[in-house]
C-alpha cells in the first residue's frame, strides 16, 4: 500500500489512531499534507511491518538498488 495520508488514515481508521500508533497528537496527523513527512513514512513502514510501504519517489529520491550499493 502506498504511504500517502489518505491510504495511512484508512489503514488505521482514523486519524487519532495514526496518532497514537506513532506516539503524537492528532493535530499533527491533521496538518499532513498528502504526502506524509518522510520519517514519518519510515516509523510507519516499521510499525505496521511493511503493510505500508516507504516510497522514496515521494520525496525525489530514487530508489537504492542492489548494484548501486554493491559501487561502493
């Protein structure tokens, strides 16, 4: 599942739910744009052990691949 607000929100049910399960409050889950904050995205790929996933295409960056890490 992609890790967008609308598809975190659905996920959980609700926005104080997304914000309990990451330990904030709901006002910050509120203030989101569609596009989540990145370490966001990453907290909540590892809670939900990777239902959601982290896009890195969300942000400008490419992917990392293994022959890109295997350069250095």
């Amino acid at each position: 599942m992609a890790m967008l607000k609308s598809d975190v929100i659905s996920f959980f049910g609700g926005v104080s739910k997304v914000a309990d399960a990451l330990g904030i409050k709901h006002p910050s889950v509120s203030e989101w744009r569609e596009v989540i904050p990145e370490c966001r995205a990453y907290q909540l790929e590892k809670i939900t052990s990777g239902k959601l996933k982290f896009r890195p295409e969300l942000y400008g960056k490419a992917p990392i691949s293994s022959s890109d890490s295997a350069e250095v």
